[in-house]
C-alpha cells in the first residue's frame, strides 16, 4: 500500500541532520494535494463567505472530498504530459486509489466524524469509480485551513500503470483546467468568475521520468538544538532547511511535489505556513496540506523543549544515486 505499490526502496542517507529515505518508481505517479468540501480554487489569505454555500454535514463533506479526489484524476487527459496515457489507463488507476484522511477532532469529535467517514467512503468511492481504494489511515487533526466549519480533508495519489515512465525526469502540474478562466502560472493567480485568487498550492503534482524520489520530514529544529520562539521564524527557518537539504541531494525547489504542513495553533500561524514562500520569491506552488495538529497527535519539541509551531513531510524528486554513495 501507499507509495510502497509503485516503489522500490533504493536507500537511506542523512543529510543535514534530516534522515532521507529514496523511493524509485515503476510508473509515472499523480499526487494530490488535500482534497477540502469547497471548490478547489479559492482566495488565500482564505475567505470563509467563499464557502457560506455549502452543505457543512459530516457526510456531504466526505462525499465532496471524494469527488475532488475523482475529478483531478480525470483532469489529467486536459493537461499536457510528457508520457503516453493510453484510453484505459486513467481508468484502471482510479479503480486503485490510494487514500488518506484527515478528520477533525471538532463537530460531534472524532471518533464519531471517522466512523462517518469509513460508512460514507465505501459507497462514494464505488459510485465514483474507486471501487477497490485503499484508505492507508484516519488521522486525528483539529482545525481545516480553508475554513473552520470543514471537518476532513482527504488526501490521495495514483500509480498511472501501464504508462510508461518516460524518458525526462519532471514534475508536471496538473491543474482543473474546466474550473479556471485563466491563470498566471509565474504568481500562481488563477481567474475564476471574474474573481482572481492566489494559491500556493495545485491540484497535484504528475511525477515521472528516471528519477528517485526522496521522502523526509524536517523542522527548524532539525540537526539543532534549539528553535526560535516565534512560529513565523520557524518557518522560514524550515524553508532554508528544506532548500539546503534539496540543494545537497542534487535538487531544486522545483523538484519538489508534495509537501504536508503539520501546524500547532493554526489560527496564529496560518498566514505565516500560507504565505512565506510566495513572500521569499519561492511562487511555484506545490500539492499541498496544511493541518492542525491535535493533541493526540502533536509536533515534537527541539532537543531544549522549544516547542515546535510546524513541521515538513516532503516528497521531492532527486536525482538518482549513485550505486554505494549513500
């Protein structure tokens, strides 16, 4: 299960105090960013009137989370691919999701949105298409960084099977094409209805070519002792610790797909997990999570007790290694 089905673990190295795990892929792979109840192109920093329309029951939000999930699958046939997707492949891969849920703790609490979550899930995803998915976990999480009100947020990748794995390494963006007036790529502005909305994240990430994938988790205490008090400079300070781990495995920020915020205290942090990069010039936005940890789940402390505000799950492409160099 997971990236598992399409990977071979190749290697381990530590670098710059991040442990580092290779994955190399058999197939070209799409990964999703987190799939929320509203429409997926919205403003940032978030407007909450944006979603006032929506159906906020437990089960309506599952439902809407799983047809995202669908509908970016389905968009890979709008947007241009450097490899071959035969009729039938987009097909067989929704057959074979694989899933993540992240359900909040709010409402009527977790257990109870869970099991609402495991009833739904198995009717949508057969009426979808995704009759024989695979839910990998159901995390516990508090608040959704979209709004409030929102409960899940469900996240979900594909091994294209049957396509080849094409002969450049790339990270291709995959956008909703039918759901956008226009966009400019370079700010990462898309038109909507007359509406212009920033996102720093995409639909996801289409992964392939003869490249390895490295898989680490990082803050700004990683390989120190210490971090600073203020959550807005630890954020920065894990964005350069995140660049010079890229940098020292061969790779750029463009390498990299999927990234998942674990963020404590949402609400004085948002802005800052939201908005930092687009601020330092880094405007390539990334498939993408950002959660709010819980307290049966939180982030770790640096070595001195300092509490952590947010930590890193990245998934970059890097190039692969050389045989023996880790």
């Amino acid at each position: 299960s997971g990236l598992a089905r399409w990977c071979t673990t190749v290697g381990s190295c530590s670098v710059h105090g991040v442990h580092v795990e290779r994955l190399r892929p058999s197939c070209p792979l799409l990964l999703l960013s987190g799939a929320t109840p509203g429409p997926f192109y919205h403003s940032h920093p978030h407007d909450p009137s944006q979603f006032d329309h929506l159906h906020f029951d437990m089960a309506s939000q599952v439902r809407a989370n799983l047809k995202t999930v669908r509908d970016i699958l389905d968009a890979l046939g709008e947007n241009e691919l450097p490899f071959h997707l035969d009729g039938g492949c987009i097909e067989r891969s929704r057959r074979h999701a694989q899933l993540l849920h992240w359900v909040s703790n709010r409402g009527q609490g977790f257990a109870a949105n869970a099991r609402v979550t495991a009833d739904i899930s198995r009717a949508a995803c057969k009426e979808l298409g995704m009759g024989l998915a695979t839910t990998l976990a159901t995390f516990e999480t508090s608040g959704n960084v979209s709004d409030r009100r929102f409960l899940i947020e469900t996240f979900a990748m594909f091994g294209l099977e049957g396509a080849e794995l094409g002969q450049t390494a790339e990270t291709v963006r995959v956008d909703l094409v039918s759901q956008f007036d226009a966009v400019d790529e370079e700010s990462s502005v898309y038109s909507v209805g007359g509406q212009r909305h920033f996102m720093p994240y995409v639909p996801a990430y289409a992964v392939c070519g003869p490249a390895d994938l490295a898989l680490f988790s990082l803050s700004a205490a990683s390989g120190e002792r210490s971090a600073p008090r203020s959550g807005e400079e630890q954020v920065h300070l894990a964005i350069d610790k995140l660049l010079r781990v890229l940098s020292t495995l061969g790779a750029t920020f463009d390498g990299v797909a999927l990234l998942w915020n674990r963020v404590a205290d949402l609400d004085a942090h948002e802005e800052a997990v939201l908005m930092s990069r687009a601020r330092r010039g880094l405007t390539r936005p990334l498939a993408e999570a950002v959660l709010e940890v819980a307290d049966a789940d939180p982030n770790s402390h640096a070595p001195d007790g300092t509490p952590l505000a947010i930590e890193y799950i990245v998934v970059a492409q890097v190039p692969r290694r050389r045989a023996g160099s880790d």
